[in-house]
C-alpha cells in the first residue's frame, strides 16, 4: 500500500504530525512522566494501559497490544483506509498530497459516486414497486429492515429502464457505461445501449466509506449467469473489495473476527440472524489484498466455504493465498459446511447459534494444511515423503518465520514421524546428496553455527530503532551484504534508511516496516542515549562481521585446507570469498 506514495512524503507526514494532539482530541490522555495514559480505546478496561509517547510519535496498549502511528492510529481508531488517513493527516499538516495518491483517491470520481447512489435508489424503488421481486426477497426469509441496511433493489425486466432514467444527454450515457451500468450494442444495424443488470435482485457494493461504487444482480428464481457483478471500473475494484465490510464496520466497531461467505445472500441472510462480521469476496478468490484489508479490522478470519468439491478447491486456494500472511498474532480457519448447505439454508435449519457453534470447531489453518497434505500423500509407500516434500516444501517456503510455521511443522512432524527440526531441515535445504550447491551447504553450515547468536542481530536492530540517529556510527552498512544470515538485510536497511532520512524518528522507521518491526519497539531500548546506543551498535555490527563475515568463514576454511582439506563445494566457496573480497576492499 504505502509503495503508491513516496516514503520521504510519510516522513514527513509522520514528523510534521502530532500524535499527541490527534488521539487527544479522540481519546482523553493524561500525562504520566514523559508519555500520556488513557483507558485504551480499542478494548474494554478500567484501569489505563494505552500509552502514547510524543518523543517516539507512536502509540501502544499494554492491555490488548494496539499500537502503531498518527497513521497506524486514524486507521484503528476511525476505521480510515491508508490512503485516507494519510490524507487526513496531509491536510491538517497544510502538506500537499503527492500525485500518485491523488491520482488514487480521488480520479474525478465525486459524479460517478453520485450516479451510482443515484442508480442505487432507483433499484431500491422498483424493488418497492415490483410484487414478484417482493414476493422472493420474502421467500428467501429477509425482512424489511435487512432490505433497508443492505439497500437491496430490483433491476426492471427491461431493455432500457435505467438508461431512459439516467442516460438523456450523450454524456450522461458516456458515465453510465464507465460505472458500468450499461453495455454498447454491437451489430451492423443496432446502435446505442443497452442495461447491464436486467430483472435482477440488486446487492449495492459499497466501500469503506459507504459510498456504491458497484452492484451485484442475481437472478431471481432461475437463469444464468446465478450471480453478475459491475465490471472493474474506475470505482470498482473487485480484488480489493469486500461484500457485507461496510455494514459490518457500521454493526459493531470492535467485532472479534471476520467471516469470509461465498455469496451476497449468505451475507445478509447471516447479518439479519445477527452474525454482523460476514463478507464475502466478489466472485474471486480471497485475495492478499482482501485478507490486509481485512486483518486491519481484526486479528481472525474464517473461511466458510461448501462442503463440495468446488468449496474445497476455492479453500485450497484461499489457503496458498493466506499463507504468506500468516503471522503470529493472526488466526486464519477453515469451516466447511454439510453437503447440500450453504450458510445461508443452514441458518434457516439450525439457527444463529449452532452456526456460530460451528465456527467454533473450525480447523485452523495449520491443521487444516497438514490434513490435505496427509490425505494426498501414501507415507507407507518408498516416494511418499519425496512427495510430501514436493508439496509441502514451496507451501512451508510461502509462510514467514513464526509461531504458525513452527507450528505446521510440528504438526506434519507428528503425522510423518519425524522429529520437527530434521523436518524443517528436509524442507529448506533439500536433499543434499542430490541437489547440493555451495549456497545451500553454506545456508547450512552457517545456520548450525548461528545458534544462540540471534540476539546480537535483534540487540542491533533494536539500537537503531530505539535511537535512529546512531546509524551514523556505521560508516557502511553496506559491507553488512556480505553476511548470509536470516535478518541482517533488516539492519542494513534500517541503518541505511535511518542515515538517510531527514529527520530519523522511532516513528519514521515503523511506518516503512510497520508489521515487521513494532514487536521490537516495544521492547527495553537497551540504552538511554544516542551516544550510548552509538557505541553499542557499533560493537554489535562489529562483531556480526567478525562472526558471519567473509573474514570468519574464509578464515575457516583456509584453516580446514590445511588440516583436512577442503571437498569441490568448499573449494568453490572459497574461491569466491577470495573474489568478493578483492572487489570491496583495497588490495593490501
Ligand atoms: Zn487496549
């Protein structure tokens, strides 16, 4: 997201904004030695455990672990999207938005949003007006005030019924066909338009701000296609958006989770039973997109999909979609239905609260995972785990380091019989005796030698995080690119970013690695000063070097010539060491 505006602008966006002054006028804080305390305003307390601090410019809760930036911040509090924020804080900074993100926001779009609320009320009058339409809303069981929340409406049984209402001027007709409202006829002898949406029952797509920006039709009683959506429009994005978000941010500001539904219907039918957190993806798989959207609102998701075989093949994809975003912190599940019901006639049969108990026994995502590998996989026979390593290998390669991928492997552990590690093992570095190359023999090596030794990286990253301005101290963070370790290109960075930014802030930092980095904000800042924290980072990079750098490793293995001689991957690793080396240092 942030990748569509500069970052020197969120610099200075987040350094020109006072983050003191924007949740205060929010949230009542009071001032408690350098920071502000204030009951947090994201979960229910009675003694206060939200702290703001003006000299990091961010804000943390000890209580439900809320915490972020002014921008991090208007997102959580007011529901805004990034964009919006940003805006917000653009404006009462009296900062100009960049091109890019007004380019975004808002592309002439304020007549569009018009004629599609407009369209919007047209449909929910001819709902009104038309008793068959009537007669199966009633049918499928949704009341009159469901009706309203949604604004569902009715597209007339006619050729022209919007575009005789909408479309007089030849510019009118132009705006209908890019909201996609109307089609071009196409014919040697017909010209003009036509209506998309024709004796459809009309599901308003709305986005974060309430605004339509599509529709959804379905067909009432029989016909093909079932469903049919706008088509992407300058308003509409279909990867982006979610069915049912809107009213459910409108229902409850703190639900607990977000269930992912596969239609419109099931969405209503399941808001009227009270199940306010339902959405549903547009007609496409749930997209990356979709899930950051959605894990800015909530920390839990739940797929719902049939029973079937369609509903598998649609979880299957949800699952390698999800997989990267798998984060500790973040609950993903996996409900599947009886045969034969979808949410919406399973609501009817049991009622609101088996259906929540359901939920309740969804698979989480590992376990889920591990069940599909398994039923895939004949552990019995000779190429069963060549197998389940070709298949699980690239999945467990999607997901980031943390508690879920511990936790699948363990999981996979148990099933196949292996202890987790040798598992872990089999799957990052491959099957040596086949496929070994020097780069993996060496990710190897140096992982067996790193144990114990990941705190001198997280110890380094939190100097320069807690104290920006020590970076200075590292003449070249470059010569850090020399070292094969999980993590260091998260220092280099930093350091690189933090020497070159304006004004560097704790905040600054966190808002280009938000998700990476906030968990070692919170932290001890080790020292109390940037002078200290200078020396100290100093130290720690130095010793990094001298651990993992070229220098260490070379030295070890001139030291194995001698003594025992090296095999042709060393031969070559050390070849090549004695190259780089050549390259970045002046020949001494
Ligand atoms: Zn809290």
């Amino acid at each position: 997201m942030t990748g569509r505006i500069p970052d020197s602008f969120l610099d200075e966006l987040v350094s020109r904004s006072d983050i003191v002054e924007i949740i205060s006028a929010r949230v009542p804080l009071k001032k408690a030695g350098r920071e502000y305390k204030a009951c947090c305003p994201f979960h229910n307390e009675k003694s206060p455990s939200f702290s703001v601090s003006a000299e990091k410019q961010f804000y943390h809760c000890f209580g439900c672990g809320a915490h972020g930036t002014v921008i991090g911040f208007l997102m959580q509090y007011e529901k805004m999207e990034f964009l919006d924020a940003v805006a917000d804080l653009a404006q009462r900074a009296g900062l100009e938005l960049p091109r890019e993100a007004q380019a975004e926001r808002e592309p002439g779009t304020a007549d569009l949003h018009e004629l599609m609320l407009r369209a919007a009320r047209f449909f929910e009058q001819n709902l009104a007006d038309n008793a068959r339409a009537k007669g199966y809303v009633e049918r499928r069981g949704i009341d009159a005030k469901t009706c309203a929340k949604f604004g569902l409406g009715y597209a007339p049984d006619a050729w022209e019924a919007l575009l005789k209402r909408f479309g007089i001027q030849e510019d009118d007709r132009r705006r209908l066909l890019q909201v996609g409202l109307i089609l071009e006829r196409s014919g040697e002898k017909t010209s003009g338009y036509y209506d998309r949406f024709r004796d459809r029952l009309m599901f308003p797509i709305r986005d974060s701000r309430g605004r339509v920006i599509g529709f959804g039709g379905r067909v009432i009683d029989q016909g093909e296609p079932k469903y049919m959506n706008s088509p992407e429009t300058p308003l509409f994005h279909k990867g982006r958006e979610l069915y049912g978000l809107y009213e459910a941010r409108q229902a409850r500001a703190d639900f607990k989770r977000l269930l992912i539904v596969e239609g419109y219907m099931d969405v209503v039918r399941l808001h009227q039973a009270g199940i306010t957190y339902a959405v549903a993806t547009l007609g496409t798989a749930t997209t990356q997109e979709h899930l950051n959207k959605i894990f800015r609102q909530t920390h839990e998701v739940v797929f719902c999909f049939d029973g079937d075989r369609a509903g598998l093949k649609a979880a299957w994809r949800a699952l390698e979609n999800a997989l990267p975003l798998a984060q500790d912190g973040r609950e993903l599940k996996f409900m599947f239905l009886p045969e034969g019901h979808d949410p919406d006639t399973l609501i009817a049969a049991e009622g609101p609260e088996a259906f929540e108990n359901r939920m309740k026994d969804a698979l989480p995502l590992s376990e889920y995972l591990v069940q599909q590998l398994i039923a895939e996989v004949d552990l019995d026979h000779v190429d069963g785990r060549a197998k389940l390593k070709a298949l699980a290998g690239p999945l467990f390669a999607r997901m980031p380091e943390g508690i879920y991928r511990e936790m699948l492997a363990d999981r996979l552990a148990s099933r196949v019989g292996m202890p987790a590690n040798k598992l872990k093992e089999f799957f990052t570095t491959g099957d040596a005796r086949r496929t070994a190359n020097t780069s993996e023999l060496r990710v190897r090596q140096r992982g067996r030698m790193s144990v114990g030794r990941g705190n001198l990286l997280t110890q380094a990253i939190t100097l320069v995080l807690h104290h920006p301005a020590a970076a200075g101290a590292i003449a070249d963070p470059d010569l850090l690119s020399s070292i094969d370790k999980t993590g260091v290109s998260v220092l280099k960075e930093l350091l690189e970013q933090a020497a070159t930014a304006s004004s560097p802030s704790t905040a600054v930092l966190l808002e280009r690695w938000r998700e990476r980095l906030t968990t070692l904000a919170m932290q001890d800042p080790l020292v109390a000063d940037t002078a200290a924290a200078a020396k100290e980072l100093k130290m720690a990079v130095e010793k990094l070097l001298e651990e993992y750098g070229p220098g260490r490793r070379m030295d070890e293995l001139l030291k194995k010539a001698e003594e025992l001689g090296l095999n042709y991957e060393e031969k070559a690793e050390l070849s090549s060491l004695l190259k780089s080396k050549g390259r970045s240092r002046a020949p001494s």
